[in-house]
C-alpha cells in the first residue's frame, strides 16, 4: 500500500474549550439579566435565553459536522476513496490508479479545487479543506501515483 491517507475538517476549537465558552457567555447574560431584571427589563431575558441556546446549537452542530472525513487508498491497483458522513454513512468510490490523475482548477480568488480524474469520472475531494491544504493533498497523492506508476510493469514489456 503506497498511499493511506485520511482528510478530515478543521476545528479550530477543542471541544472542552467550547463547553466552556458558552458557560462563560451564559454566565455573563446570567449577570445581565439580573441587572435587567432589577432595573424592569424582564422582557430582554428570554432573548438573551435564546443566544446562549443557539450558540450552544451552532457549536454542536459545528463538531456534528467535524466527524465527516474522506479517506484515500491506494492498493492492489486501485485508488478508493470513502466518504464518511457525519452520521457515519460512508460511500466508496474506486478508480483504476494507473489512468487516474490529479486536476487542480485555480479559481480567480485564488481558491482551488481538487479532482480526481479517470476514464470520464470525476471525483471532487477536501472540499472541508482550506485552498493550501487542498494544493499539498494533489502534491501527495500525484505523487503516490506516480511511484505506482514507475513500480507497475509496462504492457508494452508484456509483448
């Protein structure tokens, strides 16, 4: 197997430090809407409710979406690539890895996409990754196939 390797998005913020960042903020709406609260503002409490509830939503659903991955194989004359959802559904994809190429589309913001090329199939991969990310992936995996490739013996030695 020369090439085994496993995409995943980014997370800038651990877990822990999540948890805590909507303690902090529900503690400081808590001392808000006290001071709310004693000067009559009452009707201002449910909407500070509502804030810290739908931030912790954004994070949660946020690490949700962090356990999608796509992971990339190649072995045994093959590329396969599976992609994992968050909810653990996986889909796989295989490509003959001596025709297949890395495609790189440069967009005019400077945004790059990345496929995988192989008698007329396509395959988009690390959309969850930042544009230089996505660049050293190609860099890896063209050449992982390009050490198959000089490995592979030739049809023509076959004659």
């Amino acid at each position: 197997m020369s090439l085994d390797l496993t995409l995943t998005p980014n997370r800038s913020l651990p877990r822990d430090h999540a948890r805590l960042l909507v303690l902090v903020v529900g503690g400081l709406f808590l001392i808000g809407s006290i001071r709310f609260l004693v000067l009559g503002l009452w009707p201002i409490i449910p909407f500070m409710i509502a804030d810290v509830a739908l931030l912790a939503w954004a994070l949660r659903s946020n690490y949700r979406s962090g356990g999608a991955h796509e992971r990339l194989v190649l072995a045994h004359d093959a590329l396969t690539l599976t992609r994992v959802s968050p909810w653990g559904e996986a889909v796989s994809e295989q490509l003959e890895a001596y025709f297949t190429r890395v495609d790189i589309e440069e967009t005019p913001l400077g945004d790059a996409h990345v496929f995988l090329a192989s008698r007329g199939r396509r395959l988009r991969i690390g959309q969850f990754l930042s544009a230089p990310e996505r660049r050293e992936v190609a860099a890896v995996v063209r050449e992982a196939l390009a050490r198959y490739r000089n490995q592979s013996p030739s049809t023509s030695a076959m004659a």
